[in-house]
C-alpha cells in the first residue's frame, strides 16, 4: 500500500508538473504574440510623421513656389520652362501627399491653416495662369488640380 500511494502521489507531481509547463507554454506564446503586435504598432507610429514636422516640409515645399511666384511677377515671361514646371508639379504632388498624411492621422484643421493644393494655388495668380495654361497646352483637355 505503501508503495501505492507513493506511486500515485509520484504521479499526480508529475501531473501538476506538466499541466504547470503547458500553461507556461501557452502564456509564453500569448504574451509573444501580444509583444508583436504592440511592436507593430509601435512601428507603425514611428512610420507615420509628427504633425508639426508635416506642416514644417509643406511650407518648405511651399517656400520655393512663393519665390517662383515673385520671379514670375519681376520677369513676366509669357511661359514656364521646364524646370519650372517640374518645381511646380513635384510641389503639387507632396503638399497633396502631406494633406493626405495630415488627414490620415486626423491632424487636419483646414482653413486657414491648413490648405489644399487648390486653395494654396489660389494663392499664387501668376504662377497659376501660367502653370494652367502650358498644362491646357500640353495635351488640349483642362488640367486636374
């Protein structure tokens, strides 16, 4: 009998060993996979940029325009060139992008601090004729703003 209830006793440590190693393994798996996911998320908030820093690259991205603006008024040239258009059209395509992103991380508080692209075009009427027109000119149909 003796035997008998060291066996068992034996056994059921063992058992409470075990059950105690599979829970183990299961938080261990649980807290794992929540660590990953609050690391993506974490990579995710790192991805996405500061408001006040989006606002800083617009009008960085905005302040060569302006420049291009008063150029434009002082030589008054019945055309853009090139590189003009190319400043022009790379601008449009990041204030969008930053407007989108502003969005995106619902910092957006519009008018009159933040603009889109049209409003800010509006802004600029000598820039803005000539940029619409050599755009109506490039291919005959209206230009998307």
């Amino acid at each position: 009998m003796d035997i008998f209830v060291t066996v068992m006793m034996v056994a059921m440590l063992l058992l409470v060993v075990i059950v105690g190693a599979a829970i183990f393994v299961q938080q261990s798996g649980s807290l794992r996979e929540l660590r990953d996911k609050l690391q993506s998320v974490q990579d995710e908030a790192k991805k996405r940029k500061n408001p006040d820093t989006l606002r800083r690259e617009r009008v960085a991205t905005l302040d060569p325009l302006l420049l291009l603006e008063t150029q434009l008024i002082d030589r008054d040239p019945p055309v853009l060139s090139d590189e003009e258009m190319a400043l022009i059209s790379g601008s449009r395509e990041r204030i969008m992008a930053i407007c989108q992103e502003l969005k995106g991380v619902q910092d957006w508080i519009g008018a009159p601090y933040d603009l889109e692209w049209v409003e800010y075009l509006e802004r600029l009427p000598r820039l803005k004729s000539l940029y619409l027109s050599a755009d109506l000119g490039q291919d005959g149909t209206p230009p998307v703003t």
